[in-house]
C-alpha cells in the first residue's frame, strides 16, 4: 500500500501566525478566541440540530409510506386494471406493479414528479425478504442531483404479483436545507452581537489594568505616592489593585525609612567627625608640641600628657556613647528582669553625693510619702544608665551647690522617676529638641574641657522608648527642669523578664514605631541641656 504524504506546517508559518497573534492587544486576543469558541459551538449546534431534524423528518416520512404503501397499491391497481387515463395516484408516490415473476409491468408517476428522477424498480418476487418484511429501502435517483427514494413494498391481496411505493426525500432535504440556512443567518448575527458586546465588556473589564498600567508609568517616573483606584467589586482585576496598593505602600514605607536613616546616618556622621575634631586636634597638637621639645621641663611635659589624657578619655566616652546609640539603632537583644527603680536611683543618689559633695541630692517618693520599690521589667544596666545620665545632667547644667531631688514610684498604675533640678531651666522651644542626638542648648558648638557631647538625653530616650516607656521634660516649679520617665510596672508588663521578641525588631520596624514623649511630667521644669 503507497502511503499518502501527509501536509506538513513549517515552523516558520505557525511562528508568524502566533508573532501576528501577539501582536495584537489582550483584548483583540480574547475577542478572537470569543469568536472562534461560538463559531465552533455554533457550527457543531447547526450539525447536530440538522442531523436530528433529519432523522425526525426521515422516520415520520417512513412511518407514513408504511402506512400508505398498501391503501395506495389496491386503490390504484384497479383503476390501472380497467385502463383508465385519469388514475387517482397520490402526488408525493410512486407506484409500481410487478407480475408474479417479479418483472415491472407497470410504473404510475404523477405529474408533479420529473420521472427522470425516478429510479428503476429491482425485481421484486414474493419471495423477497423485502417484500416479505414490508421493511423500507433506500434506492437513489438515476439523477445524481436528485434525492434518494424510500421504497416499501408488499404482495397484492389477490396474488396476482407484488407492488412497490416509492416516495421521494426531497421535502426531507429542502426543510434540512432551510433549517440550516436559517441557523448560518442566526449565527452569523449572533457573532456580530457577541463580538460587539465583547468588545466592549472587554474595554471595560480592562480598563483598571490600563489604570494600573499609568500608576506603574507614574511609580517608574519617581511618584512613589500613586495608587491604582479601588472599587467594590470583588473580581481578580481588583484584587490585583489591592495587592499592588499593598506592595506599593511597603515600597513608599520602606523608601521613606530608608532615606531617614540616611539622613540621620549623615547627620550622625557630620557631627560625630564634627565632636571627634576637636579631641583630635588638641592630642596632635600637645603631641608635636611635645615631639618638638616645647614641653621641656618635666611640668610641662606632665601637663601635655594630662592633656592628651583627658581628650582621649573624652573620645573614649564619645565612642561609649556612639557604640550604645548603634546597638538602640541595631535593636539588640537586651536581659530583661524584674528590677527595682527605686534601688537604682538610690544608687544613682549616692554616686552624685559622691561627685558632688556640697550639694543637696535628696531621694523622694512620687507622692511624697513613703519611698517604696518600683519594679519594672527591663534591662537593669540600661536602666541604670537612664538614671544616672539624668542625674549626671542634672549635675552639669545646674549651679553649683542648687538642689537636685530624684523622686521615684507608682503613678497612675506606672512605675515613675522624676530627675528635677532648680537650675536656669529650658526654654519651651528648646524642650522638643533636647532628646536629639548632639543637641546642646547653646550657639557654639564648642563645649568645656569638662563639657559633654549632647548624646546623653538622646541614649536617655533610646533607651526608654526600647523598654515601651515614655520621656519627657517640663519646667521645675520655682525654676529649673524636671526629667521624667515612666515605663509599665512587672505587674502590668508584657514583657517576659527574658529577651522579648520586641527587642529584637528590625530598625525599619522600630523607625514605624512611632516615639512617645511625654509631654506633661507631674512636676513642671526647665533645667540643663546635655547628656
């Protein structure tokens, strides 16, 4: 057997048929697969509506020839009999008579039907299974453009041979050819209408996505404040538009959290190398003093190396401080534990008698009665450094030899320390800045030998605002300033006494937080300036 060869598709046709295809838009894309999907539905809908018509109409056409075979035959046989020019033959039959041999001896076509479309009538003998039977068979017309013909056939009543009635299907496959030219107009209207309200559904469904397209343009152009607008429709292209509101709300937070920190990071930098220049400065200055032998005498050379002593305890302290704001920035992980405010500021009492011993340095309790403990939950050296900063403050920004009482307890179910003092006070304008890094309440930025950097108030609120607690500062009544700090008493922390998963969050995270002030301490102030 010689194989036929099959067709073969070039990839280079099915590429620029699917390049062609791509080119065009979604919308164009999906409105072609609409309209391929109905054409295909439609057509197989056409075929198989033909197809049961024309079984329907096919075995009502039988049933009917059944039932008219015979009543036809014996009412026209004898009129054939008698020689008759008008015989009475039904319009839509046939009628043939064959002898008892099966030979035609006779066919009656009426003058409605082209008897060149008539087939020739096979012998039909009583033998004939056909006959027998009275089944219907199909014999197709000598004329090819003609339709087939259903034929039964039977024995005459009186024996004398047999007949056949034939009937065309012509009415069958004019009806089918009606009934399928109608379905083609039908479909052909229904595509147009579908292909017009596809389009424009489609343009409207879609439309969001075009929005989402300029709000992506607008966002690639730097607008990082654009939103694709929301409906209350709960389809996928709006809850594409949320997620991207989402993604894109991170993005704007995460861009303006980065560019805070690098502007506190320069801001840092500036005054760090700002502070460190001139420690820097005065070390290499003493020592090329003392390298060219200006120091000469062994007093001199006491007094250079005392110098360059301090300055660099100096920049060691400025590094303590600048390590400890790192670690505030970083969120590191602190040991938590139940701790006693009022132990550490009677602590941080007792070293400031130490430091100072002509002052007055009084421990208080809150609501002046009875000095009672106030346990909190937090780091215990952090703690302590928080009061002795304050306290240390205190100490540089006040006059020699003014009061300076630490008072500390429960209010309003808070644990409380207040650092207040009776010194020159803070002006109001300046009391919002005093917690900021390298701040200093005066114009120069020089400072005293003995002077600080301004980065003790800021580890002061680093450091509470990393325990969940709020700082402040408010004018001492009579003159001066009140430092105050409360936190969440043991009782009502949420804070285990072990590292909390909320000291170890990220500094984007924490940035987010915002930072609590408070900015009514019970006892009103104005005092010093510096950490």
């Amino acid at each position: 057997m010689i194989g036929v060869p099959r067709p073969r598709i070039s990839s280079a046709a099915v590429g620029r048929v699917t390049g062609r295809l791509h080119e065009k838009s979604l919308t164009w894309r999906l409105l072609a697969v609409l309209v391929v999907l109905l054409v295909v539905a439609l057509t197989l809908t056409s075929l198989a509506t033909s197809a049961i018509m024309r079984r329907y109409l096919v075995d009502r056409t039988v049933e009917e020839l059944r039932t008219a075979a015979a009543p036809v035959a014996e009412r026209v046989l004898p009129q054939y009999m008698n020689r008759k020019n008008d015989i009475d033959v039904p319009s839509t039959y046939v009628v043939s008579f064959m002898n008892t041999a099966g030979r035609p001896v006779a066919t009656l076509v009426p003058s409605g039907i082209d008897a060149e479309s008539v087939p020739d009538m096979p012998r039909l003998t009583t033998r004939d299974a056909r006959v027998s039977s009275a089944e219907p068979f199909i014999l197709s017309s000598p004329n090819a453009s003609s339709p087939a013909w259903i034929v039964v056939a039977g024995q005459m009543s009186n024996a004398s041979g047999t007949y056949a009635v034939a009937t065309s299907l012509a009415g069958v496959e004019q009806a089918i050819n009606k009934t399928i030219a109608a379905s083609f107009t039908v479909s052909m209207l229904l595509v147009l209408g579908c292909v017009f309200i596809g389009w424009i559904g489609f343009r409207r469904a879609f439309r969001p996505l075009r929005t989402i397209e300029d709000t992506a343009a607008a966002i690639a152009a730097g607008d990082l404040s654009r939103r694709v607008p929301e409906t209350r429709a709960h389809d996928e292209v709006q809850s594409l538009s949320r997620s991207i509101n989402a993604m894109l709300a991170q993005i704007e937070e995460s861009f303006r959290i980065r560019e805070a920190g690098e502007q506190r990071m320069r801001r840092f930098v500036t005054d760090a190398s700002h502070e460190l220049r001139t420690p820097l400065a005065t070390v290499r200055g003493y020592a090329e003093l003392y390298r060219q032998g200006a120091a000469s005498s062994p007093e001199q050379t006491a007094a250079a190396m005392s110098r360059i002593e301090n300055e660099a305890t100096r920049m060691a302290g400025l590094v303590d401080d600048l390590l400890t704001l790192a670690r505030l920035d970083n969120a590191r992980p602190m040991n938590m534990s139940v701790v006693d405010l009022t132990v550490l500021s009677a602590d941080a009492v007792q070293d400031a008698r130490a430091r100072d011993r002509e002052r007055e340095i009084r421990l208080l309790s809150i609501d002046d009665g009875d000095i009672v403990p106030t346990e909190v939950v937090g780091d215990e050296a952090r703690l302590r450094q928080v009061v002795t900063n304050l306290v240390a403050n205190a100490l540089s920004h006040t006059p020699a030899g003014s009061p300076i009482e630490v008072a500390v307890g429960i209010h309003q179910q808070r644990a409380r320390v207040e650092v207040r003092d009776h010194g020159p006070g803070i002006e109001p304008e300046v009391a919002s800045k005093v917690f900021e890094r390298f701040y200093r309440n005066d114009p120069a930025r020089g400072r005293k030998p003995s002077g600080g950097y301004g980065l003790g108030l800021a580890i002061v609120a680093g450091l509470i605002e990393a325990h969940g607690g709020r700082v402040g500062v408010a004018p001492t009544p009579g003159g001066g300033a009140t430092f105050v700090f409360e936190l969440p008493t043991a009782a009502n922390s949420n804070t285990k006494a072990e590292p909390p998963a909320s000291q170890t969050e990220t500094p984007a995270t924490r940035a987010r937080r915002p930072v609590r002030r408070l900015l009514t301490p019970r006892r009103h102030n104005t005092g010093g300036t510096d950490g």
